[in-house]
C-alpha cells in the first residue's frame, strides 16, 4: 500500500501521465513541462518509491512500476484520495508552506504579505528561502523542496520549465538617501550611481533603455546584491 502522504501529488500526476504515454517527450507535452524537468521528476519520485518505475527506450512502466501505476491510479480515482488532495491545497490554517524568493523581494514585497497571512492564520508555518539566484530557486521549485517562488525575473532557459504567474508590475526603481524630483529623464545624468553587474539582465535591460533616450549614468560602483546596493546608496 502507498503511504500518500509521504509523496508529493504533484510527482504521481507526473507519475500517471508518464505511464499513459509512449515517451517522456509526450508526457512534457501533456504536461506543459520540458522533457528534462519530466524525467527529473520521475526519478525523483523513484529514489521516494526505492524501485525503478520506468525501462527507457523504450518508454515502458517495470513490473513493479505497473503495480504502482494501478494502486495510484485507483487512489486518483477514489474519493477519500480526493479528499486528501483538497485538504492539503485548502487547509492553510495549519498547513505548512514553503516559499524561495529574493532577499530584496523579501525586503519590500513579500515581508507585508507573510505579515497579514500569519495575522490571518496564526497556526500557519511559514519556510523561507532568500536565496539570491533565481536558478537556484527555479531548481528548487522543480525539485519539490519549495512550493513556490517569487521572483523578479525567470532565465530564459527556464521559460518552458514552469509555469509563471505575475503578481505585481513594476517599473525600474531607484533608491536614493533623499527625496529626489525628476522632471526630465536626462537629469538622471546629474547623480552618481550604484548598480548590479553590466552583464546582469536587469542591467542590460536598463542600459538598453537609457539609450534609446541618450542617457548615460555616473556609475561609481557596481554591487552583486540589491540590499548591498540599497545600503552603499
């Protein structure tokens, strides 16, 4: 009998619609996902389950796999299985939600939110990941060890692998030690600067902007970090 509860949903309808397919490839088709981010959940959901679940080339479910694919697929299916599915997306009151997001996200987006939600739900267990890169968010996404992630920009190589939900829209915005009024764009050129790495894609993205309207900023320092940025500001 397979415990549910100590795997993860999501790899079992990975799971099912592998086993009803004729190739990964077509399992990422069905699925919206890339073949790699296909194949990695299936081993992942191996190394859970301990057994083989799949030959490759070609594609067929083991002996095993097909026992599996049965009982899982018969859970699906069974009402008392739906039950658990609809409890573990709606019971938030004492659930536990995992969640990566950028430290400067963190800073002056997301600390507003988690602080209503636990005013909201005060049992709710909150995990937060700030790590900086959103490569090694996005990995952690795929490899289940995060719910979800909100992130300023997703690498293009990852544009396939996940699905993308905007939140919230924002222009470039610069942090200053004071007020400052800007009535002309090229007045930008009256400050000095503090600004990522010149092959950052945020950067770039700027830099490509600026151009169009002849713009050239006094850059004094480059920094890897927006809180270091904020506070060398």
């Amino acid at each position: 009998m397979i415990d549910v509860n100590s795997i993860n949903l999501n790899l079992l309808r990975f799971f099912i619609v592998t086993a009803e397919s004729t190739s990964i490839a077509e399992a990422g088709e069905k699925l919206g996902y890339s073949h790699s981010t296909v194949s990695a959940n299936i081993s992942t959901l191996e190394k859970q389950f301990g057994v083989k679940l799949f030959a490759r080339k070609p594609l067929k479910l083991t002996d095993v796999g097909k026992e599996i694919y049965e009982t899982v697929k018969r859970g699906f299916m069974d009402i008392d299985f739906a039950m658990l599915i609809a409890d573990s997306k709606n019971d938030i009151e004492c659930g536990n939600l995992s969640i990566g997001c950028p430290s400067h996200i963190v800073e002056f987006y997301l600390m507003e939110r988690i602080a209503e939600a636990t005013k909201d739900y005060p049992n709710l267990k909150i995990n937060l990941d700030t790590s900086y890169e959103c490569e090694n968010l996005i990995e952690a996404v795929k490899e289940n060890k995060i719910d979800f992630a909100v992130l300023d920009r997703i690498p293009s190589q990852y544009e396939k692998d996940i699905e993308v939900k905007e939140i919230k829209r924002s222009d470039y915005i610069f942090v200053a030690n004071e007020k400052i009024t800007i009535n002309d764009i090229k007045e930008l050129e009256n400050y000095k600067y503090v600004l990522a790495g010149e092959q950052r894609s945020n950067t770039i993205k700027l830099s490509k902007i600026l151009k169009q309207y002849d713009v050239e900023l006094d850059v004094r320092l480059r920094c890897r970090t927006n809180r270091a940025k904020n506070k060398c500001s």
